[in-house]
C-alpha cells in the first residue's frame, strides 16, 4: 500500500511542474499571437488605404455613390479562389505576391502576371488586385530548387500557381457609372 502511494507523490510533483512550465508557454505564445495580430492588423490598415487611394480619391466615391462597393461580380475573394474570382495579393517579404486568404494558404501569382507590375494601374509593387484566370496545383521540390520551389517552400508543401489579369477597366465602368 505504501509504495503506491509514494508513487503517486512522485508523479504528482512533474505534472504541477509540468502545468506550471505549460501555462508559461502558453503565456509566451499567446504575446507572441497578440503581437503578430496587432502587426498584421497595422499592415492590413496600411494596404486598405492604398488600395482605397489607387481605387479612386475620397470625393469620386463619394459623388458616384459607390464607396467600395462595386457589385457582386467584382468582390474580392479570400476563404477560396476559383478561376473568375477577384484576388488581391500581397508582397511577401521575398518579393513574391501571395494571395490575401482566410484558410486558403499559398496562392502565388505566377511570374508572367507578376511581369506586369507598373503597367496596370492594380498591379503594384505592394499589392497585386486582378481577376484569377488560370490556377495551378504543385508541389514543392527541393529547397532552392528554382524551377520546382519558387517560393522557397518546405519540400513537399502544396502550392498554387495562379494566373491574374486586370481589372482596370471594369472597375472604371463601375466607377464612371
């Protein structure tokens, strides 16, 4: 009976170092969330203003009455991504654009889009805003593979490859309508 017992204190005693060590970590983790959710909402602040500001000045949404909302067929996706849908990517800190997503991770514009930053008024070297016409699903090969990993993902890590075009000219219908 008494060796039993004195089995239970000894297991006792790693599992309340245990909860105490866990509950710091959690402590440490969730901080770090926290900073990353105030860092992410900051830069979602910072892109939203200028995307608001390339969309068109504060006084032509006032006067055509549309703010930014611009219909149904021109709302920006982001929970999944289908050929016809509006994206919008973002600068990624390797200079590739990743798609703007809530649960739908690692959608890439494909370089023959991204070649045409600076000569549509939405493809910018902060953001990329453009109708989805083609989307490839890979792979990732070895790391610093060009060709197979372009992005410098894990080796096996699913990715699309997704094909933009502009939409300049019907958001400048809407706005002008």
């Amino acid at each position: 009976g008494g060796g039993g017992g004195g089995g239970a204190e000894d297991s006792a005693a790693p599992e309340a170092f245990d909860a105490a060590a866990e509950i710091r970590r959690l402590q440490v983790q969730l901080g770090e969330e926290r900073a990353l959710r105030r860092e992410a909402e900051r830069r979602e602040l910072q892109y939203r203003r200028k995307l608001e500001e390339s969309i068109a000045s504060p006084a032509e949404l006032s006067s055509s009455g549309m703010g930014l909302h611009f219909g149904e067929e021109l709302r920006i996706s982001f929970t999944s991504f289908t050929i016809g849908d509006v994206g919008l990517f973002m600068v990624t800190p390797g200079n590739h654009y990743l798609a703007f997503n809530v649960g739908a991770p690692r959608h890439f514009v494909a370089p023959e889009s991204a070649a045409l930053i600076g000569r549509d008024k939405y493809f910018t070297p902060y953001y990329i805003l453009g109708r989805i016409t083609d989307i490839l699903r890979k792979t990732a090969g070895a790391p610093g593979d060009a060709q197979s990993n372009p992005f410098g993902l894990s080796e096996g890590d699913d990715f699309h490859m997704v094909s933009v075009e502009s939409i300049t000219e019907e958001l400048m219908e809407l706005v002008e309508a």
